[in-house]
C-alpha cells in the first residue's frame, strides 16, 4: 500500500505557553493530517530534552519530556488554575521556544498541579509498570536537582558509584522530590495515550523516533555503568561521531558513550530490549537513529576535540537485529541508514526487512554519483524531501550550488508555474517508495529561519521553529490531499 506522512515535531506547534504541547493544537493538527489525506505523523523523540535542548541528548531513554504536558488539559482537571500559568513569561516570540524559560519555570507549574493531585488506582498501575526504570531515573533528576544541576560524574563518590546504601538515603530524604518525577511522568504518559488513541481513531499512525546513543550524563548511563564503554573512574575511554566528510571536514563529535556490546550482547541485549519495548507503547512505527552504527560504529578516543582520530569498529550487526526481532515481533521499524554506507550496512538492512531511507535533496548533489535518484529507489523504502537535520526545500534552492539546481530542474521539470517547491515534493511524492514523508516547512514553503536542527552545531536557532497560528488550513490540507490523491498515497 503506498502512504504518506509529515513529520512536525509536537513542540513546533503554536500555542500560548511558549511550546507546543499535548494540548488541542495537537488534536487539531491530527484532524488536519486526516482531511489532508495522509497516514502518518512523524515526530521526534518524546524523551526529555538535554543538552544543547536537543531531544537527542536525553536525561533518560525512556521518560517522558514534560515540556510537552499540556497546561490547560490540567487545569480543566482542576490540577492547575488559569491565572497560574497566564502571567508567566513562557517568551516573546511565538514562531520560537524559549528553552531558557521552560527551564526556569515548567516543573515549577507542574510541582503546583502536582500538590493537588491525589493518587488512585491508575497511577498505581503505571507505576508498577515502569518499575524497570522510573525508580532510577526520578532518583537521578532529584539528585540533579538537588546538586543544581550538576553532571552525576560531579555527585558525592557513593552516589556518583549508585551505592544502594547512598541511593536509599537520598530515595527518603528526597521523598517529595521524586514523587513530582513520579507524577510528572504519570501525565505525560496519560496525555500521550489520550492523543495517540484519537489519532489512531482518525487513520494516523505515530512515526517515532529512538537515537541509538544515550548521553553520559543520563540515568541510563548512571544506573547502568557496566553496559557502556567507561574508565575505573566511570569517565569514557572512546565516545561517538561521524568521520569527515565533504560536508564536514572533522567529521562530527557527538561525544556520546559508546555501549560495550559484548556486554550488552552477555545479557541478551536486555537494555536495549527494555527500551524498544518502552518506545512500542509510545510510538506504532519505530525510526531507528543511525542503523549504520549497528553495523559498525565511528569510535573516537575520548579527550579529542574532532572526531579525525576515530575509526570504523564492528557493532553487533545481526545478532542484535535477530534478538530485538524475537524478543519484540510486533514491533514496526524503519532503519535510518544515511551516511557513510557500505555493502556490509546495506546487508544489514536489507536482511532486517526493515525499510530505508531516502532523502530527495541528496538526489542532486553534483560532487558525486547519487543512489538517491527516485528512479534508484527500492519500493520498500522511505521518500523524504529532507529530515529535521537536513535544510528546507525552499533554503535548498536559496544555497544548493547552481548546478546541483539545474540537475533538480531538468531530473523532475520543476517549473515556476507550479513552484520549484511544490514540484519537488511532487518528484517525493510520484516515487516508487512506500512510504512518502514530507516535512511541515516545506509544506508552508519556509526558508532557513524554519529549519529544525544544524547538526553538530549549538545554536539558539535548533530545535526551537513553531508554526504559526492558522498554518494548518483547509486550503493547505486540500491541496496536500489533492497531491496525496494523484500519486495514489490517500489514506484509506
């Protein structure tokens, strides 16, 4: 069956609290999906956001971002009064969000709806249910907040080494603090179901997205030391990034952990199977961030300031894919395989049955031959016109070498009378892939003051693009759906 999506991550949708929440934008915007004629919304990861504000740099693999908690919905449960959270300046720009002040004052309007919250037989439930990582990580955010905001490396040495005897001081004498933890997560996990319940009523399905590294400084990291690749002193020997390339002279130093696999392979990649088992409950089709790395893994001596000195080391290829597959048959994956690709990634992926990625605006890169041409895709693939790291449609045309255009040009007869925009989102769209996948900004044909994210760069300019009020409208929806109709990709 051909399909199509739009990938807009939750927090890009407009709303009065300075980020885009669980709230009725979100509904709204499920209802648009639907009379847009489309099948599935792609979003990022729900895990809450760390450095650099980036969802891929997360205190946990498995909680939930609270961020993303919709204020209004707990105040018409009578958890939160209006004027409470009305006169709090959430920012001053409504198409960005403000990570300094939802640092400064989200959990602090949380705490508030949470001294009213009485427990029931539900939050006991869910509780019960995540016993196998909400103790650890609510330990860990109140100890973080307790050594303001202190790196766990930076925490008294028995806590630093999660001695039990340390942790189940600390787990009393900070009762109340990880009791907030507690409920925090309980919401975002009762407001998550609501929305993907109703967008499951209306035909869509949730794209999520799992990174394949965790952070240093995480609870997953803290609480599970041995799984990772760490000195006697719980600091990394090699960390992670890409090797250079033509885009990047020193490659990018993402500065992740990298996992002992043996390890993890010792304990039946239970970690990993914990993880992807959370992931299913939140999301009904899987990304998996870098699927590369499975294969073999860009290792970069701790200490180095670029990832030049890394080198290509073998992951756990098909013994991890076949242990996931067993252990979780229900779940759906697609393998994020960009990048440097060799015969032996692209074997992986194809013996995974799990479908690729394309990306539209590799297609015409004139330095180099492209297997990203639509006529080269396999139909088990996925058409992008760009991800979340990647320039808009509409920056593509501003900066992309003049010959690189003239290939787009002539390779999918853009025109002016149709819109070099919309034409290239006609050539995603008309591929033979399965599954087309478009983002939100190149719908609303927006430039470089809309992309998503700038890979390994820190800037206040990532992560934070909010669609304007009214983007989602039925004109828009109508002419999405038209284009989704003709190329046989209407939802059903």
């Amino acid at each position: 069956m051909r399909e199509s999506g739009i990938l807009m991550h939750i927090t890009s949708l407009p709303g009065p609290y300075g980020i885009g929440t669980m709230g009725k934008e979100a509904y709204a915007f499920v209802d648009f999906l639907r009379k847009a004629g489309q099948s599935y919304w792609q979003i990022l990861p729900l895990t809450p956001t760390g450095y650099g504000d980036s969802p891929y740099q997360s205190f946990s693999a498995c909680a939930g971002n609270h961020y993303l908690i919709d204020l209004d919905t707990l105040a018409a449960e009578g958890l939160l009064k209006k004027k409470e959270i009305r006169d709090i300046p959430w920012g001053d720009n409504p198409q960005r969000v403000n990570f300094g002040a939802m640092y400064a004052h989200r959990m602090g309007v949380l705490k508030l709806a949470c001294q009213r919250f009485r427990p029931d037989a539900d939050y006991a439930a869910f509780v019960e249910e995540n016993a196998d990582w909400l103790p650890d990580y609510a330990l860990f955010m109140a100890l973080k907040e307790r050594f303001g905001g202190a790196p766990w490396l930076d925490w008294p040495e028995p806590l630093r080494l999660h001695e039990p005897e340390a942790l189940e001081e600390k787990r009393r004498e900070l009762s109340g603090e990880i009791g907030l933890q507690y409920f925090v997560q309980y919401e975002f996990d009762r407001q998550w179901k609501a929305l993907r319940k109703y967008a499951a009523e209306k035909g869509i399905r949730i794209i999520g997205d799992v990174p394949i590294y965790v952070p240093l400084d995480s609870a997953d990291v803290w609480a599970n030391p041995e799984l990772f690749q760490l000195d006697e002193n719980r600091r990394p020997k090699k960390v992670a990034g890409c090797p250079p390339d033509s885009f990047t002279a020193d490659g990018q130093l993402w500065g992740n952990p990298i996992y002992d696999w043996q390890k993890m392979a010792d304990t039946g990649y239970a970690w990993w199977i914990k993880r992807l088992k959370a992931a299913g409950k939140l999301y009904d089709v899987i990304r998996l961030d870098h699927f590369r790395g499975f294969e073999s893994y860009w290792s970069v001596p701790a200490g180095d300031k670029t990832a030049r000195n890394g080198e290509w080391v073998k992951g756990p290829g098909a013994d991890f894919i076949r242990t996931i597959q067993q252990a979780l048959p229900g779940l759906e994956f697609i393998a994020e395989d960009l990048g440097f690709i060799t015969p032996e990634v692209r074997r992986l992926q194809l013996d995974s049955g799990y479908p690729g990625m394309k990306v539209l605006e590799f297609a015409f890169d004139s330095r180099e031959e492209s297997d990203y041409m639509p006529h080269l895709y396999p139909v088990d693939s996925v058409c992008y016109t760009g991800t979340h790291d990647n320039v808009t449609l509409k920056q593509w045309f501003d900066e992309a070498a003049p010959e690189d255009v003239a290939c787009a040009k002539a390779y999918l007869g853009l025109n002016r009378q149709e819109g070099y925009i919309r034409g290239m989102i006609r050539g995603c769209m008309s591929s033979v892939s399965r599954l087309c996948v478009v983002q939100m900004q190149d719908y609303l044909e927006l430039g470089k003051e809309a992309r998503m994210n700038f890979p390994g760069t820190l800037s206040s300019d990532n992560w934070t693009w909010r669609a304007k009020k009214g983007f989602d409208s039925d004109a828009l929806a109508a002419r999405i759906r038209e284009t989704t109709r003709l190329y046989g990709r209407l939802r059903k």
